[in-house]
C-alpha cells in the first residue's frame, strides 16, 4: 500500500511553514551536487574576470537528474588553488529569474527567482512559488528545498522587496491534497 504523499495535518494548512516531507517527497534526499552541471541556452556569456557566467534565453541547467529551467541566469564560480582549465573551477551559486521550474522525478517546483547554492545545498525560490507532486500541490511565497534532506518548506513570507516577485495568496500557503479512497 502506498504512503500518503504529503503528512500534513488539516489545520496546518492555513499556517506558515508547511512542509511538504512525506515518504515519496523525499526524491531530492541525497541529491549530488557534485555532479557536472551541464547548461544550454541561446546565449551564454563568460565574465571571467568576475568569476561568473550570464546565460540567457531558454536556459536548461541539468545535474544528477535535476532540471532547472528559466528565462535567466547568473551562475558565480570560483577558481580551484592549483587547478587549471575548467578543472580548477567550482561552481558556487545559481541565481534564475523568469518563470523558473525545477523538475525531478515526479516533482516540480515553480516560482518567479531562484537560488541553488551549491554548498549549503539548498534552493530557495520566491514569489508565486509552487510545489507539485502528482494531483497534490502547496502554494505559497516562497519555498526552500533542502537537497541533503529531501525536506521541502513553503511559507507565505513575501521576498523582502526584490524586483518582480510577490508573495503568493496575501501571506498565506494554501493547498490541494489527494486523499486516498477508502472502502467502507
């Protein structure tokens, strides 16, 4: 028998800070951030004297599984001591904007702007923020998915004033949950 693929309670529905953390949302636990990170985009331009690349136009960014896409992005890297080539370089972060969507497995996230920070491994996306599983969904303002854990939070929190990005649904989180048919 299936697990319910969220383990919220109804009156948490309506509260900041839900988290969407039932036994099949874990499909981003353990994710490897490690992986190469592989981009394709209609324009790609290399900063390197500021340690960033700018990509632009239907940008698709893959690694281990994962699938970010977006209207925009600015991925920040850092020279490796003693490394030479693409092999000394680290990436750090990833900062999408327009219409960005998140996809593995079966899950999808949405929101206005995103922020993949390789290192702490989190990624956090703001304004109009979706988190979809099959026919469940929670909305919100903003959503932080722990990739170590596989615990994703979304709360109603607005972005703080960043340019294009808004809260979702006046402050609050909102959702549909399938509930399992049961015989009587």
């Amino acid at each position: 028998m299936k697990k319910p693929l969220l383990l919220l309670s109804l009156c948490a529905v309506g509260a900041a800070g839900l988290v969407y953390a039932g036994a099949d949302a874990q499909v981003l636990k353990n994710h490897d951030s490690n992986a190469p990170v592989n981009f394709t985009a209609d324009r790609i331009e290399v900063q390197d004297r500021a340690d960033r690349v700018m990509v632009s136009g239907n940008v698709e960014v893959t690694q281990a599984g994962m699938t970010l896409n977006a209207a925009r992005m600015t991925v920040a890297y850092r020279q490796q001591p003693g490394g030479t080539g693409t092999s000394g370089v680290e990436i750090d972060r990833i900062d999408a904007s327009g219409n960005v969507v998140v996809r593995k497995g079966t899950d999808t996230a949405k929101g206005n702007v995103a922020i993949y920070d390789l290192n702490s491994r989190l990624i956090t996306m703001l304004g109009n923020v979706s988190l979809t599983q099959g026919t469940n969904k929670l909305t919100g303002g903003r959503l932080v998915m722990d990739l170590n854990s596989g615990r994703s939070t979304v709360d109603g929190r607005a972005s703080g004033g960043a340019p294009g990005v808004s809260g979702g649904a006046g402050g609050r989180v909102s959702g549909t949950f399938t509930v399992p048919q049961r015989k009587n």
